[in-house]
C-alpha cells in the first residue's frame, strides 16, 4: 500500500518536472526574442531594474512552501541562465562570424584579391618620409610582381618626441606612387574625421594595434565603401578583435583584412609574441581573411623568414613585412625593417618555400 501511494506521487512528480522543463524552454524562446528586439533597438540585454521588478512578483505571489528568498535565489539562476542565452545568440548573429556566412570573404583590391586561398603580399616603408624614398621601394615591389604597398602617413608614436608622419602629405605621395607604379596603397588612419578624406587617396584603409578599440575610428571605417586593414590589439583577445571588426561590419563595411601583428607577453626576446595559432582560431571563428605582420610581431630582421613561412604554413592569407631603402637612417623602426638586397633575398627565399609554392596553383 506504502509501495503504491509513493508510487503515485512520485508519478506526479515527474509529471511536474516535464511540466517545469516546457515551461522553462518556453520562457527561453521568449527570451531569445526579446533578445533579438533589444539587438535591433541597440538596448543593453541585462536590465537591472526589469529583474528587481520580477523578483518581487514572485515574492509577492509566494504561497509557500518555499521561503521568498529561495525561490528569488531559484529564479535568479534562471535569469542569469537566460541572459546567456540572449548573450550565445548574440554572438553567433555575428556578421563577421563562420555562423553566418560559412564561405570565405574574397577582398578585391586592384589586380589582386586577398582571401582566395593564393597567400599575398603587403611590403613598404614604416614611415612615408618622401617620394624618392617610397618610390624605391614601389619600384622593387613592381619588379617582382607585387601590387601592395604599404607605408605610414600617420605614425603614433609612443612618445610624443618622435616622428609624427607627414600627414595629408604622406598621403598626397602615396597616391601619386600608386598611380606612377600601378599599386594599390595602404595605410594608417588615427582620427575619425580623416576617413573620408584617406578614402580619396587609399586603396585599403588600415587600423593601427594602438586603435584597434577605439570605437569611432572602428565606426567610420564602417562608413567609408573601402578595404579595412584591421590589426590585433597588442594586449587584446581574439574575442576582442572578432568584436572590433563586428563594430566596422555593422556598420556595412565587410570588407575587411584582419591582421595578427604579435602581443605583448613577458617575454622579452622579441618586440611581441606573434600568436600564430591565432591564425586558425580566426580562420575558423570568421569568414574574414588573416594576415600575419612579421615585422611588428618578432621586430628582428633575422625572424622574419621563419615567421612568415610559419604563418603561411599554418594558413594565413598573406604576409605583411616592412622595406626601406636604407634602414639606418630610417625616420621610425630603423632597427627592423629589411634593406632592398636583404628584402630580395626574403622574398625568393619565401615564395620558393614548400608553405609558399604549395597554395599557389600551377600555370
């Protein structure tokens, strides 16, 4: 009889329990849409005073047994619960992200096209420093069939001491070698309002480490119709860096090259520590092409090689190094940039390499 009537309840038990998992999935779905509507108005998910709110219905409407407090603490886990949800939802909506758009993104950039699986090449100065300088090296690129150049027109530095840039300037001669050479130009931007501006004179637009959270550089470059060259923050996480070329996504830029450039470790033997395994990670994680700046991430001309063979190897989209005509006198990162014999010698050296030669198609 005892066997029957505890069978009974619990029958009824379990019955709760189902009744309890369908309600909880419901209020899921409920909260997964609400997530969706706050997404689109630009609300922030958690709601303090929504939560304070509900915890008191329930108190309120607490018929017993269980005390107010835990039932709060009960429901209070199931809201913590939910939030991760709408936050799970979140980021799998992002625009950046494989969840969304599972093929790669192919950037056309001139005669060249980055994230097609053929590794490419960005080379030039640190700094523009005049147009006989830069020109040099855009005629070595153009010897070798390379149609990306690079070089600093805005420079922040460390300290405000050192070399600036040329500003508009660099820019003027980075527009002028372009169209003398026949190559697609990039550089830095440090300043919101000089983004409409750079797009005039630039073929690819690119975001320093030192911004790459700062949020309205990221916005307006979601606003200009030109490539962004988006490098990894020296102290920033992968999560991070996604976020910051979701900020420039969302606003309808998805043209966008993401570079690994080397974080800051304590290890002191080379200027960063180039975290190569986070080539796969944002290959896999996004849609977007990865480059790796051998020159920023190791800051030894005697790395460089290695580097970039180990980047390619592991799969990045392309390589991006630093060329000046004679580093000596160079006006910034004197001590890591390669000379033109040196630079030579790199790049046959590279594209003869099996992690080269081996994704690129046969003629």
């Amino acid at each position: 009889m005892m066997n029957d009537e505890l069978a009974v309840l619990r029958k009824k038990l379990d019955d709760v329990n189902l009744d309890l998992l369908a309600l909880i999935n419901e209020r899921g779905k409920l909260v997964q849409e609400i997530g969706k509507v706050k997404e689109k108005q630009g609300t922030k998910r958690f709601d303090p005073v929504r939560e304070r709110d509900m915890l008191n219905v329930i108190a309120d409407n607490n018929q017993g047994p269980f005390q107010d407090g835990t039932l709060q603490h009960l429901f209070k886990e199931i809201f913590k619960a939910s939030l991760e949800l709408q936050e799970d939802d979140m980021h799998k909506a992002l625009l950046v992200s494989r969840q969304r758009k599972p093929e790669n993104t192919v950037i056309k950039i001139k005669n060249t096209s980055i994230g097609n699986g053929v590794p490419q090449f960005i080379f030039g100065p640190c700094s523009v420093e005049s147009y006989q300088q830069t020109a040099k090296v855009a005629a070595s690129l153009q010897e070798k069939g390379l149609n990306l150049l690079r070089g600093g027109a805005y420079k922040p530095r460390t300290s405000p001491y050192d070399f600036q840039g040329l500003g508009e300037e660099g820019l003027r001669i980075l527009k002028k070698i372009a169209d003398t050479y026949d190559l697609a130009v990039i550089s830095e931007i440090v300043a919101p309002e000089d983004m409409e501006k750079a797009a005039d004179y630039l073929d690819v637009i690119q975001i320093g480490a030192r911004n790459m959270q700062n949020f309205e550089l990221l916005k307006a470059a979601g606003d200009v119709r030109k490539p962004i060259l988006l490098k990894r923050g020296m102290s920033s996480t992968i999560s991070e860096f996604i976020h910051a070329a979701e900020y420039i996504s969302s606003r309808g830029n998805n043209d966008i090259i993401l570079c690994e450039r080397g974080i800051r470790t304590f290890e002191n033997a080379t200027r960063n520590t180039l975290d190569i395994t986070a080539v796969p990670i944002l290959k896999q994680e996004t849609h977007l092409p990865v480059m790796v700046d051998v020159t920023h991430s190791t800051g030894r001309r005697d790395l460089l090689l290695p580097a970039a063979k180990a980047a390619l190897a592991i799969g990045a989209d392309g390589i991006m190094a630093e060329v000046h005509p004679d580093p000596a006198v160079a006006l910034s990162d004197a001590a890591q940039q390669m000379d033109l014999g040196r630079f030579d010698a790199f790049y046959r050296d590279l594209t003869s390499h099996s992690s080269y030669a081996s994704r690129v198609p046969a003629e």
